[in-house]
C-alpha cells in the first residue's frame, strides 16, 4: 500500500487507499474514465495535492466530486475537508458539513469524527460522544472535541490535553 498523507490547514489528511498500479497515472485516469470511484478519488486527491500530475484545483474536484456522487466515503469526506478549509473552493461550512455527514452515515471512521465535531458545535454532547466511541471503537482514538483532547477508553471519554484554540 502507498499512503497518500498530506498536512492541510491544521488537520491530517490520511488516505491509504492506494495500491502499488494506483501510482501509474495513465493507468489510473483510464480507470476514472470508466467511472471507478475509488479511481476518480485518488485522481481527484493526487490533482488537489500535485501527485504524478500538475496541481490543480479544479480537475481535483471534479474527480472527487465524481466518487463523491456514487457514494464514495473518502472521497465525500475529502470534499467536507476542502469546504471545511477552502481549498481550491470558497470555505463553505454547511457543505463540509453535509459531506462529512454523508460519509459518517456510512460508518467513515474520519467522518464519524467530523461529525462528532458538528454535534459538538450544535451543542449535542451526548450525540458527539456516542460518535466518538464509535470513532474510537473503529481505531481513530484521539479526537479534539469543544476545548480538548480526549481519548476513548472503557467507553468514556478522557481529557488528554486542554486546548486554548477556539476551532482545531
């Protein structure tokens, strides 16, 4: 497996979704030509972050809004990331948002998280929580949530560290 793992905009952008034929750049627009979701996502992501191919914002989302619309969760979380950040788009919070809810309804542990942040932010703790379990159950166990740094464990959440920044 190729990791594809980028920092962008103060959060981790962690896709392992590439196998060792996803590398040739030929091969995989052939395949995204043919409507291969996961193809189309990894074309997208290698566009939006200048893998193998020329930076560009544009094919980028097209790509991954292409996965997007057949249900992919990576690519429908990668768009809540780029409307959650504004890259290569105007930052447009209740799109990342529906993204993020998109691919959480379909158990994406990294949009579980996401979510967990939405229901944190709409004041529902409780429904935050259950999300985080989830989350962590699934392997994701750090998770930033209102003013800190929790941890999953025996089902409650643990505060690790407390943060200062308002949004993180």
């Amino acid at each position: 497996m190729l990791p594809i793992c980028k920092r962008l905009t103060g959060q981790f952008f962690v896709f392992c979704l590439a196998a060792k034929d996803d590398t040739n750049i030929n091969s995989l627009i052939i395949r995204a030509q043919t409507n291969e979701a996961k193809a189309e996502c990894l074309l997208g992501l290698y566009y939006i972050h200048g893998l193998n191919v020329t930076q560009d914002y544009t094919n980028g989302l097209k790509w991954l809004s292409k996965s997007a619309d057949q249900g992919f969760p990576p690519a429908e979380y990668a768009l809540g990331i780029l409307f959650k950040s504004g890259l290569g788009v105007p930052t447009n919070r209740p799109t990342a948002d529906r993204w993020f809810q998109k691919a959480s309804d379909q158990g994406y542990v990294p949009a579980e998280h996401e979510a967990a942040l939405i229901a944190d932010r709409n004041g529902n703790r409780d429904e935050a929580l259950k999300l985080l379990r989830d989350a962590a159950q699934k392997g994701f166990p750090f998770v930033p949530i209102s003013n800190g740094l929790y941890r999953i464990r025996s089902g409650r959440a643990v505060l690790l560290v407390h943060l200062v920044c308002r949004e993180c």
